[in-house]
C-alpha cells in the first residue's frame, strides 16, 4: 500500500511540473516603456555597395590601390552570426546565415529580435566548423543546390567570398578570388564589428534599418597590398586567400541606423 501511495503521489508531481512547463510565458510589460519584456520584433540590413565612394555596379571600370583596371562579374559573401549588444553588455545572437550577392544593394530582415535598445552589432563574413558539417533543410540559404556556385569545387565545404571579372593585368584576361578556410593555421573567416554611437530602438512599431557601404576597392588593400597581376587567381585554402580575407573584412564600413 505505501509503494502505491509513493507511486500516485509521484506521478501527480510529475504531472503538475509537466503542466506547468505547458503553460504559456506569463506576459510582462516594462512600467516605464509599457513595452512587452519578451516581446519579439525585426531589424533590417542594407549593404550597399561602393567603389572608391562611389555606387558600383557589375561590368563597370575600376582601378585597384595598384593601378589596375578591373571589371566585376561576380562579388558575393556569406555573413552569419549577427549579434546585437545592449548598453548593459549583454548580447544577442542570431544563427542564421545569409548571402549577400552584390551586383547592387541588398537588404535582409532579421527576425524574432528582442525588443529593446542596442547600442552595437557584430557579424562573421564565413560559415563556421558546425555549419559546415551539418546538413541544412531544403531550399535554405545553406542548402548545397541553392548556391552551387558558392561551393570550393576542391572540397565539400562553402565559399566564404567570391569576386571575379576581368582585367587587361592578368594573363589570361581573368582574376578570380574564391575564399574558404576554417581551421585554424588557415582561418579565413572575419568578424566586422560596428558601434552605433546612438541607440538602435526595435519595436513593433518599426522596423529600425542599419546602413553598411561595401567597398570592393578594399578586397586589393589593407593591410596588404594586393594586385591582379601578382595574384590573379586564388581557389584554395592557404596564406594567399588569408591575406585576402585579411583585406576585405575593411569593406564594411558602418554608416548609421535608421530607428
């Protein structure tokens, strides 16, 4: 009788903290802002790509810190890992990835942010060891047959950033840079951080936007110099496509928030 009893008085424990867990998240309003506390909203990115300051555009003329002239077919990079931080130091990050393709201006949406003030935001250019092992649901940005071009023909693994055009510098009439390379001798993924110098409100009520301008001119300067004729091609893990992550992590250059 008294196993049975332990048994019964057990289970409805067990029962009462399973309810418990299933009721819904209580909802709790801030008295000074009157904004929900675990409220969700969005926040928006705009890449806007620059040459030199000036707009780009796919198949224009251009001259690299080497004076080179180039044209551009293809400039597109994988960003993820979007971090938002608080005034207080405390962080929020978000998983997904995104591919920027740059024969313009791009703008992505980021959702189920918490509402609040932030005050600066950080982002890899790269795809980390995790997401590379794992498989990725059909028709995602990391799904291999959505971006087969952003995938290292030498490998199963994905393209960090790839530019590629022509240039009357290169032997062949052509220059291209694919860039992978996640371990740790040949580490090529970046991470751009930006402080806002103002706060970044994400509200039900509008969705606040983050003005970045992506200069190419940077992929072939800063901290190295790099030229066409010298480096025409980079497709493989190694120092070259280092050195040239090394550069264009200084694309990014923050600009101001719209709230």
């Amino acid at each position: 009788m008294k196993n049975i009893l332990y048994i019964l008085v057990v289970s409805g424990l067990f029962l009462s903290c399973k309810k418990a867990t299933e009721s819904p998240t209580p909802l709790i309003v801030n008295p000074v802002t009157e904004q929900s506390i675990n409220k969700t909203s969005s926040f928006k990115i705009d890449f806007r790509s620059t040459a030199g300051g000036q707009p780009f555009a796919v198949e224009k003329s251009y001259q690299n810190s080497s004076g080179e002239n180039f044209k551009v077919g293809v400039f597109k990079y994988f960003i993820g890992q979007i971090t938002l931080k608080k005034p207080d130091g405390t962080k929020v990050t978000f998983e997904d990835y995104y591919l920027i393709n740059s024969p313009e201006n791009e703008t992505i949406t980021i959702n189920n942010v918490p509402s609040g003030s932030y005050n600066g935001i950080s982002f890899s250019i790269g795809i980390d060891s995790i997401n590379q092992a794992k498989s990725h649901a059909p028709g995602s940005t990391l799904d291999y047959t959505v971006n087969p071009d952003m995938i290292w023909v030498w490998g199963n693994a994905y393209l960090f950033f790839k530019l590629s055009g022509t240039s009357p510098s290169s032997s062949t009439g052509n220059f291209g840079y694919d860039i992978t390379g996640y371990t740790k001798s040949i580490n090529t993924i970046q991470t751009v951080s930006s402080d806002f110098g103002s706060v970044l409100e994400v509200r039900s009520s509008a969705v606040p936007n983050i003005l970045y301008y992506v200069d190419v001119l940077e992929v072939f300067k800063n901290p190295a110099d790099i030229s066409i004729s010298s480096l025409p091609i980079v497709n493989k893990e190694g120092s070259d496509a280092v050195k040239v992550s090394n550069n264009y992590k200084d694309m990014f250059q923050f600009q101001h928030i719209e709230n």
